[in-house]
C-alpha cells in the first residue's frame, strides 16, 4: 500500500457511523488530486465515475475496516463543511489524524488531512499531510460506468472488482 493513502482512508470513510453523514457527490466524473506537500513526484491525479449508489457503496465498504481499526471517529458540522477526528490503529500504528473538508460536493470540494503516527512503520513519517482537491468534470465519459476509476498511466478499475477481491482475502 501507498502510505500517502493511509490519512486518507483514515479520515474520509469512517463517517458512516457518525450522526452526520457527509453528502453524496453529484453523479458524474470527478477529478481527484492529492498532494502531500513537501514531497516531490509522489502528486497523484484520478478521475472516478459516480452515482449516489457508487458513493455509498464505498462508505459501506470501508466502514467495517474503520469501525474495527478506529477508537475515536468523530465528525462535527462546520459553518463552511466538516471536520473529522480519528484515532485509528492499523498494523500495530496507531494515527490520530484530523480532516478538515470543505465545498459543495456538487462541483468542487477539498479535504485537508494532517496526522500524527506513534510507531511508525518503516518508511512513514511520524508527521505527514495530506490534501484532496476534488473537482466536478461533467458526465462520466462514453464506456464508463459508476464506480470506475481511472488512475494514473490510464489504469482502470472499478471500485466492485475491490469488493470483488476483499472477499478472496482470508479471514481472521
């Protein structure tokens, strides 16, 4: 796994237990770009088909992961989005991270990720941060469907082929 996903996966889908849910993307192609600043050439830009059924599909998924690993997930409504806390542990880590998200989840949002890790594994920072600019393209492209993603050098998959695939993994 690429560890500048970790504070995403950490802060962005463990808001399906909370009281307050964040909103659905409009339906259609979103470009996603996230930056860890002060790294060079680790940017990584994507484009991902959706529909309302596709974005909770992906909260619901991930959700069992977040509820095992996670302590504390607690989201709170702001005047301008939202801001989430976590205390998470993964693979002996434990990551304490904050997010703020901003925008309309209609044609643009942002999310600011920042988190600390106690025993780090080998290769992730003790501090690190994280930013999601997420922009609304317009309908999903010919041939595409909800769910598919676009990495990248052109890789694609789509986000049911993961589900696909967790279920081949083996149980504890």
């Amino acid at each position: 796994m690429r560890f500048w996903l970790l504070p995403l996966l950490v802060a962005v889908p463990v808001t399906a237990a909370q009281a307050i849910d964040l909103p659905t993307r409009k339906p259609g192609l979103w470009e996603l770009k996230m930056q860890r600043p002060g790294t060079a050439g680790d940017d990584v830009t994507m484009q991902h088909c959706t529909d309302e059924t596709t974005d909770k599909k992906m909260t619901a998924a991930v959700q069992p992961m977040a509820t095992e690993a996670c302590t504390k997930q607690d989201i709170q409504k702001t005047a301008t989005g939202y801001v989430n806390d976590t205390v998470c542990n993964i693979a002996g880590m434990t990551t304490k991270s904050h997010a703020e998200i901003n925008g309309d989840f209609n044609s643009a949002y942002t999310v600011k990720v920042t988190s600390q890790n106690e025993n780090p594994l080998p290769g992730v920072p003790k501090n690190a941060s994280m930013a999601l600019d997420a922009k609304w393209l317009g309908p999903c492209k010919d041939g595409q469907k909800p769910g598919d993603i676009v990495m990248p050098g052109g890789i694609k998959m789509n986000i049911a082929d993961i589900e696909k695939l967790k279920a081949l993994m083996p149980k504890k």
